[in-house]
C-alpha cells in the first residue's frame, strides 16, 4: 500500500510531546513491512537549544510554495512545508494544498494524527472530494479539557466535526479512549483500538545509573521520585505534590518536561514553595534520547498521575528502563501496570471535571508512593516484570494491527457496496 500520514509535529521537533516519536515509529515500521509511506508535516526546527538535532539530510527540494523533500535514512520520505505564521505548534502552512493537488491522488489510504490544527482539516477535505479513505487519530485531543475550549469547540463545529464524520476509522490507543470517544457521540462500529508502543531497540544499551542523581546532587541512597513527560494541568501534578508534600518516607522528586503553557508551570512553583518542598522537588527542562533514559534509569519510582491520558508512553518508557511506575486509572497503559510493574491508583470519576474529591485521590496517590518506595522486595519484583511487559508493548502487535486497519479501509472504499 501506498500511505500518507499526515502530522501537525514530526522529527526533530520534539518539544510538544510523544506525537513526532508515535508518527516515525508507525511510519519506518510499515516501511520495513513493505508499504510506501510518506509524511507531510511542518518545519517547526529542532528540540531545545543544544540538543542534537535528528533532522534527516535534505535530498531535493521542492519550489518554494511546497516543501522540502527529506531523506530521511530510511524508507520513508518526508515533506516539511515551509511554516508562514505560527501560534505554539498551531501553523499556516499554504503548501499543503499544492502538495494535495500533487500527490494525494497517489495514495490508498491517509492517516491523520491530532487535531487543532489546519493540516488534518485540509488534507481531509480532499480526500473527501476525490473518495481517498482516510483515518483519524485524535490521540486524546478529541474532548476539549484543557486550555482554550471555547476555541477548540469552535474548531470541532467549523472543521473538526466534518474531518472526523468523514472518516473510515477513528483510531483509539486504548479501550478508555474509546469509551470516551463512543460517549462523545461516535459510531462504535468507527471507533477501533490500536495502542502505542515501544521501540525495543532504543532500551538495549542503557546507560549506567548515577549520572541523573550526580546532576541533582544526591547519592544513589535517596529515593528519586520521577515525573517526565508535558507540564499540563491534565498530568495530575498539582495531585502529585501535595501527596508528595504528606510523605512519611525521605524522597526526591523531579518534574521534567516541556511546559504546556496552560499555567501549569506556574502552579507547580506556586505549591512547591506554599508546601515546603523547594528542597525536595526539583523542576527541569525537558530531556531527550540518551539524558531522558539517563533520568528513567535512575529513577526509583516513575508517576504519571494524569486525570486523562489516552495511553502513557513514557510511563512504557520508564518500564523499558526497568523502573517501577505508579499511574491512575485514568491512563491507558493501567491496564499493563496493575500489580506488574506497579499500581494503579483509582480516581474512579473523570476528575478533571469533578474535583470533589481530590483529597482521597491525593491519599491514595501518597499511599501508594509510600508502599512502592518502603518496599524493596515489592520493587524487586516490579523491576523483575517489566521486561516481559516491555516485550508485550513493543511496535510489532501494534504495527500489524494498524496494517489491518488501512486494509480493511481500502477494501471497504474499493467495494461497490460502499
């Protein structure tokens, strides 16, 4: 099959989340099975200042209205469109109707990630008008929770509704995703499963522990807490550090990550000096490749205590590096963790919405942190299972299944009954 995915962030732009690492595995995975793949994305430049960048070679490049034509070491080709205005990763990207009007045509199958953005909307459009099939992956972004709602339900009635009604397939990462996506008013029949995964290959050579510690300035005898992925309020971390503030046991916790630019940033400042912990909760910058294993390794405890979270990559991440994790039941990886690699703490509700009992959320959350951290044979059993469920998580389940989709897909649009 000939495939087109269609991303707002792709390589080597990796400040706004797990999105780009998503896109390039599915895309170089189902190159290697055999398909045709192409991406088209925005040149949003490289990660944070002084990170090596992973941008491929150019190979070509197109006339100045399209994009640039990347070879990107490997069998998938990528068209970065030249970017005339930008809000955050939001873009106005003109090239993309000429590269519709090119290419599209080319392709069986389209596959769209995210949403709020105007890449997805255009490129579904033309599928629609020319009766290519296309699928849409929300990854997570479906039910507006966070920051700028008014906007973004002005984005569903004005182009988001039309490019997910026009849809063969809406892909979900988890069965919670899917529940939340089929309460939203989609057709189950629609609406299918294909989780996130792991690139096995990436946790061969892991780096030796001590190196994240000596940074932070403690020795290997102090627990470290870890939380690493956005700073967004739906992370759950103002939960997180007024358990953290309750703490029995002596413990580091370090936040690392991209901030979301939602106020979370700030909140995270606001109680870290209102509860004491300055001297216990260090704040950083977002970590890439072999620094963000260096933290994962190191780390005693990785929590990711989201009030919604269609999957959780870098808690299957903390997993591949063989560290126990503690998420909420609000994540889409839960089911994975559950007394395997470690807890599950239960909200119950979907608590971005109903507050009311934050409280016991936090208790729970204190709980669990201090069963994990005072139990080492608890923890030598967490460590001892993630490797299996690592395997369990790795692309090549996941890879086949999205196989399966794009195929039934096009032989649906190619049935005369469709």
């Amino acid at each position: 099959m000939r495939i087109l995915k269609v991303s707002q962030t792709y390589y080597p732009y990796l400040n706004e989340g797990g999105r780009p690492v998503k896109v390039k595995a599915l895309a170089e995975h189902l190159a290697r099975r055999g398909h045709e793949v192409v991406v088209v994305t925005t040149d949003l430049g490289n990660q944070e200042p002084g990170v090596r960048s992973q941008k491929p070679e150019v190979k070509s490049q197109k006339p100045r209205a399209m994009s640039h034509k990347i070879c990107s070491g490997s069998p998938v080709e990528i068209h970065y469109l030249r970017t005339l205005a930008r809000h955050r990763t939001l873009t106005l990207n003109p090239g993309i109707v000429p590269f519709c009007l090119r290419y599209l045509r080319q392709f069986d199958v389209v596959h769209i990630y995210g949403l709020y953005d105007l890449l997805g909307p255009t490129v579904a459009w033309f599928c629609r008008h020319w009766g290519i099939p296309y699928v849409v992956e929300p990854m997570g972004m479906y039910r507006p929770i966070v920051r700028s709602l008014r906007k973004k339900r002005l984005y569903h009635r004005l182009l988001g509704r039309a490019m997910i009604e026009g849809a063969a397939r809406v892909i979900a990462t988890s069965e919670q995703e899917r529940h939340e996506l089929v309460e939203e008013g989609l057709p189950p029949e629609k609406v299918v499963v294909r989780r996130n995964g792991l690139d096995l290959s990436e946790f061969v050579d892991l780096p030796p522990r001590g190196r994240f510690r000596r940074e932070l300035g403690f020795s290997d005898g102090v627990p470290l807490v870890l939380f690493l992925g956005r700073l967004s309020r739906k992370k759950g971390l103002d939960l997180l550090l007024h358990a953290f503030a309750g703490l029995q046991t002596p413990a580091h916790l370090a936040i690392v990550g991209p901030d979301d630019h939602d106020g979370c940033v700030e909140e995270i400042r606001h109680l870290r000096r209102t509860l004491g912990l300055e001297s216990r909760v260090t704040l950083l910058s977002p970590r890439f490749g072999r620094t963000k294993l260096e933290a994962l390794v190191d780390a005693d405890l990785f929590v990711l205590p989201s009030y919604n979270e269609n999957f959780g990559n870098a808690a299957a991440e903390a997993i591949a590096c063989g560290t126990p994790v503690i998420v909420s039941d609000q994540c889409g990886i839960a089911p994975w963790v559950r007394e395997r690699v470690g807890m599950v703490v239960e909200f119950g509700e979907r608590k971005f919405e109903i507050r009311n009992s934050k409280f016991e959320i936090q208790q729970r959350l204190r709980e669990a942190i201090e069963r994990v951290l005072g139990d080492e044979a608890l923890r030598a059993r967490f460590r001892a299972n993630c490797l299996q469920v690592a395997q369990e998580l790795s692309w090549d389940k996941a890879v086949r299944e999205q196989e399966r989709i794009y195929k039934d897909v096009v032989a649906c649009a190619a049935s005369p009954e469709s």
